[in-house]
C-alpha cells in the first residue's frame, strides 16, 4: 500500500473529479493550508465531514484559480477535483489543520458498455433540457470520455450521500447503473412539473 500524506479540508460537500468547486477561504488555519497549495502548487483533500465524522473517501483537490482577496485575508478560490483516495489515518496534530495518510486508487472497472453510456447520457439530457434549457451544452454518447460518469453526476441534481456513494464506487459501470436508475426515477416528476408550469403559462385559471 502507498501511502501520501495530504492536508485534509472537511466540508459539508462531495467534489467530484474534473469538477470545479469554488471555496471561500475564511478560518486562518485554511488561510495557512490554500496559501501553502498554492506556494507549492500542491494539492490538499476535500472530503466529507458528517456531525464528528469524516467519510473513509475523498478527493484531492488544485487550486486553479484565486478569484478573489479580501483585506483581512479571506480569499474566494476554485478548486479542481482530482483523484480519489481513502484515508487511512488522521493525524490531528500534524498541523492547524488535520492531515492524513491517504491511498489513492483508480477505478477497478474503467470502462462501461456503450449501450449503456448511450442510454444514461440520453436520460441525462432529457434532464438538462428540462431543468437548465438551452443554457447547458448537452452530452454527445459519441465523444463520451473515461469518467463521464462523473461530468452527469456534478448536474444531475444528486443528494450529498448519493453523490458521495456515486463517488466511492470504483466502477464505472456501477455509476453510470447509478445514475440511470436515479435520472429514471426523477424523470418522470421533472416532466409533471414542466407539464404544470406549461398549462399554468397558458391557462389563468390554475
């Protein structure tokens, strides 16, 4: 087992990888972390915290952009899901802020049958179509990527433990199963609602 050392970032939120996750930086001891990401341009973990728990799962996150300073030292940044890992142990006292010892790992099952990538891209733009409009570029089943998994999860509108469950999975099959079955489940009641808001537009009466 390879082990990493990383400085840990507890939030009430799962960044995927290849997503973007905009921060705003305000408790001095993360002051001191981001400020050494970036000196170093280094890599920290975001991870879930629950009441005084950690998830086991995260993912490394780079800083890709410093949008905004503040005088007392706030800063608004973006930060870069990168690659997952599981904590093996926290040290507490390391530093201001808890570092742990984490192992990185792939996916044991990288690639998922086409017919189902085509079949859960398909239900996924139904999805955008219905909730963002023309304002969100659909995805083509024909340039779908390693991982595409992960672009749908990001703005498929999943709970915090199912994204974090999405997260954990080392399949990409198991996710894209995942989210076919949620963008299937939701479907239908996003197609009620956009059938209500049509006859509300066009009936004054309801």
């Amino acid at each position: 087992m390879d082990l990493t050392q990383l400085p840990l970032f507890p939030l009430q939120a799962v960044l995927l990888p290849h997503a973007a996750l905009p921060l705003h930086i305000f408790e001095e001891r993360y002051k001191a972390l981001i400020h050494l990401c970036i000196r170093q341009s280094s890599e920290f973990g975001i991870v879930l915290t629950r009441e005084q728990s950690l998830a086991a799962v995260g993912c490394a996150a780079g800083i890709t952009q410093v949008m905004r300073t503040y005088d007392d030292g706030k800063m608004d940044v973006l930060a870069e899901g990168r690659e997952r890992f599981r904590i093996v142990k926290v040290h507490s006292d390391a530093a201001p802020y808890a570092v742990a010892d984490v192992e990185f790992f792939t996916d044991d099952e990288p690639v998922a049958d086409p017919g189902l990538v085509e079949e859960t891209i398909t239900l996924y733009n139904q999805v955008v179509r219905i909730v963002y409009g023309g304002s969100m570029r659909e995805l083509d089943p024909e340039a779908a990527s390693a991982g595409i998994s992960f672009v749908m999860a990001q703005k498929a509108g999943l709970e915090l433990e199912q994204r974090q469950t999405l997260m954990e999975l080392p399949s990409e099959r198991r996710r894209l199963e995942m989210l076919r079955d949620y963008l299937q489940d939701v479907l239908p009641r996003l197609k009620k609602f956009e059938e209500i808001e049509r006859i509300v537009r066009s009936d004054g009466y309801l």
